[in-house]
C-alpha cells in the first residue's frame, strides 16, 4: 500500500508575566529573534540515493523518486537533521504547489528572507528547492532536482525576489 496521495498533474507540480517591565523588555526581542540555525553551507553535491532509480517510484519519504519534493526531503533529512516526509507533522505535503500551504498548517514560518536549509517556493510555479547558500551579494544558491535538466540534480544561483521560503525547525 503506498501513501502516496493525488497523481500529479505535470512534472513541475508534483516547511513572564510576572517579571516586571525590565525583565519583559529584556525577555521579549529573546522571543521573536530569528532561531540559530545548526544547518551550514556546503559544497553542493548529488549525494541524492535515487539518482539513478526509474522516475517517479515511491521513494523512502513517501514522496516521487527524481522529482523535486523527493530531493528536498532528502535534504531535510540529510543536511537539517529532520526526520521529514510526505506527513511531516500529520500535514499532507504533496506536490510542490501545496508546500506553503502545508508548512503554514504545519506552523512553520514562511516568508521572504532566505536563510541556509530553507525551502525555497518559486512565485507561480510547483517546483521546491534547498537553499544551499545565501551570498554576500545577496544571491541564493538553490540544489534542487526536476528544474532543468529533467529529472536530474541542478545547482544554480538566482536572485531572492520572485521566492517564499519555509523555514524548518534545526
């Protein structure tokens, strides 16, 4: 029985009170500053295990083998450390078109700040890739799969405007 669910419609659609004022005012930018994060960058690499399966098999994660949501899951569990996949956090994620939605049931933040180990979500396409690195010019590096060529593993760089970006726990 897989748990693969919704056939995918094309290939690119298929995360004090009580302590008084001075002590609050202390105590509150603790709680709303950005989460260190224990993912770094590396050297991209297609350490992705399907790389040479048959497309579109039901891979370890529930998702589809060579496409880009199998290849980010991946990376979730290889590089932040989540034991992430196709029911993370009782949530459906699906195909790429339904991860923002998905993240925001699942109370991940999303948002258009780019940082290492997030999924970055293109404007108006399905499609997710890993945010590998963000550079000093402001450029993201993005590892993905299924972008261009088919099927296959892709590392680019690209400007951050035109993304939303689901920010994992780590």
């Amino acid at each position: 029985m897989t748990h693969v669910q919704n056939a995918r419609p094309d290939r690119r659609s298929i995360l004090g009170l009580g302590l008084g004022a001075a002590a609050t005012a202390v105590t509150l930018p603790m709680l709303t500053a950005e989460p260190a994060l224990a993912v770094s960058a590396a050297d991209p690499v297609n350490d992705y295990p399907y790389k040479n399966s048959a497309v579109d098999q039901v891979d370890r994660w529930n998702f589809y083998t060579r496409e880009c949501t199998s290849f980010v899951a991946w990376r979730l569990n290889r590089r932040n450390g989540i034991s992430f996949n196709n029911y993370w956090r009782g949530v459906h994620w699906g195909n790429a078109s339904n991860w923002i939605n998905a993240a925001q049931q699942a109370g991940l933040r999303v948002n258009r700040t780019p940082r290492v180990g997030a999924v970055g979500v293109p404007d108006g396409h399905g499609h997710v890739a890993w945010v590998n690195r963000v550079r000093a010019d402001g450029r993201i590096s993005f590892e993905e799969y299924n972008w261009s060529p088919a099927y296959a593993y892709n590392h680019r760089r690209t400007a951050p405007s035109g993304w939303r970006y689901i920010h994992f726990p780590g």
